[in-house]
C-alpha cells in the first residue's frame, strides 16, 4: 500500500518533513501540495514530485494524510477540514495560539477517529530518550533539578525566512510558545506533573507581544524545580542550542540538544559516561530499560554529527496499521497549558501560577 500525503504549507518545517519522509521505510509518495505563496509551492512541488493544488482544502481530496505546516493561526480550520475527510494529520507545533485552541484540535481528530500526530520532534532525538531513561532507572533516585538553556536567531531571518513568526495574530507569541513549546514539553516529560510556574518575558526587538526572551520556573509535583530560559538573537552564524543539566539524588546528566547530540552523565559511586552521535543512539537501543520506547524506530536519521530517531515513520506506520500515533495531537495540550500559565505569570510580575498538574 502507498500512502499518499499531501502538504498545507511549505516552507521551512515542510522542507524539515520532506527529508524525513525521503528516508522513511513505509512506502509513500507525496501527492498535492498548497501554500499561498504559489512560487513556493511550486518549487517544493518540484523537489518532492507532486501536484500544486488550487486551493488548500483541495489537497485533502485525494491523500491518505496531510502535514499540516502553515503558520499557527491557521492550524485549527486545516485540521479540521482534514478530520472532517478522514484524512490522518501530522500537525507541526505548537498547534494552536493557546491552550483552549490545542484542546479543541485535539478534540476534532479524536471525534473524526483519524491517525493525528503533533510535530514535537525533541522526543525523538536520541540524547532526551536516554535522559528519560536513565531518569527512570532506580538507581538514580529522585529528580531534584533542571537547567535548561535554549537560544536561536529570532527566525524572521536567514535560512528560516519566517516573517509570520513577529505577527501575534499568525503565531500568538514569541520565542516561549512558537519556540520553546518543545522545551516545555520535554520538561514535563522528563519531570513529570507540574503543580506551579512563573515566569518573565522581554520584547528586545521592539515587536508587541512578541517574547524574544523568556525565562521560567516550572514546580513539579515530585518536589523538583526547573529553570528554562529561551532566548531570540540576532546572530545568524550561531546554529540553534540547548544545554540542559539534570540533577538526581544519585544521578547526573548534561546533553546538548544540538546535531551531534553529545552528553554525559553519572551515577554515585561509577565512573562518568559520555557518548554522542551513532554511538548515543546504540546506547539508547541497547539499554535495559522500559522507558521511551514508543519513540524508538528502526529508521535513523543522519543529521551532520549526529543521528535521530526518524519522526513521521511511527506515524506512517499507524496510518497503514490502524493503530494509534505515539504522540497524538493530545500530548501536546499540557505543554500548551503550562505555557499560557508561564505567560500569565509574566502579566503579573512574575508570581507563581498554580497548574492542573
């Protein structure tokens, strides 16, 4: 059986897409693609073999699953006109401006009963599996803290071209939600529940609403504490970075969230480890531990120094097995909560904002 997929939207993230379904073992092909800017849709047809469809909801006529990569506000409509098909979505982060917004997407494919996946690819990367094992090993203990750094180029330039990305009305806020949404998510999944967050943004562009910086605190249910901080500058030369420590009772662990995907960790009383690239990966597929597993493929990716876990071949595969996606739309709703708590915690100052958890 091939799949046949179709793209809403295509610039930068359906680019990302195309070269992980280039290297995908579920056999498909990529039948009709829209963006409103017709030349662009034009040249990613070129590149991928198919169509340019007139008109967005054209696309979802004759595909079996659509990636939906447009810019944020237009998320909700294209995924429910794909639902209302029974067309299977693969929607890019963060799915909606809010919390409110996710829900309801997550809502419409869970009503349509079609495969649905959500673009938070971090779960992927082979250094924040591991993490999430070795989290989870008992000897580590409790988690106490986190540090977490991230910094990119505010994406309204170079490579990325993103104009959208400074419009409140297209992408709802700056680097915390359009970015860092990954961060928050990964956090929670690495942590667990969160009780309480706060938090501070700054606009140093001079964009409204439009957060280039972000610094947060999120209170786990456990007890531990993490400190994010998400960051938008102006220098191109420098490729986009996370650094993260994770201190346990017994365990240590830092990863870099960059191609190479380096990183180190070590329990009490045994000799620090450090691994990074292909070899991280088999450290991953070897390990001896429950954790993560929904994440793990057979189809790897190559990137630079680096390897991961390819993202849309799980997704592909549920589609052509009726069976769920591991990461459903739905994963990414408590992400999308905590990050409109982090943002009402910055319109007061800064004071705690207590969560569902």
């Amino acid at each position: 059986m091939t799949l046949r997929i179709g793209f809403l939207g295509c610039g930068f993230i359906s680019r990302t897409h195309s070269y992980f379904l280039k290297h995908t073992t579920v056999d498909h092909r990529v039948a009709a693609v829209y963006d409103v800017d017709r030349e662009r849709a034009a040249a990613f047809a070129g590149r991928v073999g198919a169509e340019v469809a007139p008109h967005g909801e054209a696309v979802l006529d004759d595909v079996d699953a659509v990636f939906v990569t447009t810019w944020t506000s237009e998320h909700e409509r294209l995924v429910a006109a794909a639902a209302e098909r029974g067309v299977a979505v693969f929607c890019e982060k963060p799915l909606a401006l809010d919390g409110a917004g996710a829900r309801r997407i997550a809502d419409s494919v869970e009503s349509a009963g079609v495969v649905n996946q959500v673009g938070l690819v971090l779960r992927f990367l082979p250094q924040f599996v591991r993490a999430h094992q070795l989290l989870a090993d008992e000897r580590a203990g409790r988690l106490m803290a986190v540090s977490f750094r991230d910094d990119q180029f505010i994406p309204i330039q170079s490579y990325y071209g993103s104009t959208w990305r400074v419009d409140p009305a297209r992408c709802g806020r700056g680097t915390l939600l359009e970015h860092s949404i990954h961060d928050v998510d990964v956090l929670q999944w690495l942590g667990g529940p969160v009780d309480a967050v706060s938090g501070t943004v700054r606009e140093f562009h001079g964009h409204p609403r439009i957060d280039d910086v972000a610094s947060a605190r999120l209170e786990f249910a456990t007890g531990a504490v993490a400190d994010l901080l998400s960051i938008w500058h102006d220098m191109t030369d420098r490729p986009s970075q996370r650094h993260i420590e994770c201190f346990s009772e017994h365990l240590y662990l830092r990863l870099d969230g960059t191609p190479d995907g380096s990183m180190t960790w070590q329990f009490a009383g045994e000799p620090a480890v450090e691994s990074a690239g292909r070899a991280l990966l088999e450290d991953v597929l070897a390990a001896d531990l429950p954790a993560a597993s929904p994440f793990l493929s057979d189809d790897v990716l190559d990137l630079r120094d680096g390897a991961m876990f390819n993202p849309v071949t799980p997704f592909l595969r549920a589609l052509r097995d009726g069976v769920p996606s591991p990461l459903p739309l739905r994963a990414a709703v408590p992400a999308h909560d905590l990050v409109d708590a982090i943002y009402a915690s910055a319109d007061l100052g800064g004071a705690p904002v207590h969560t569902a958890g």
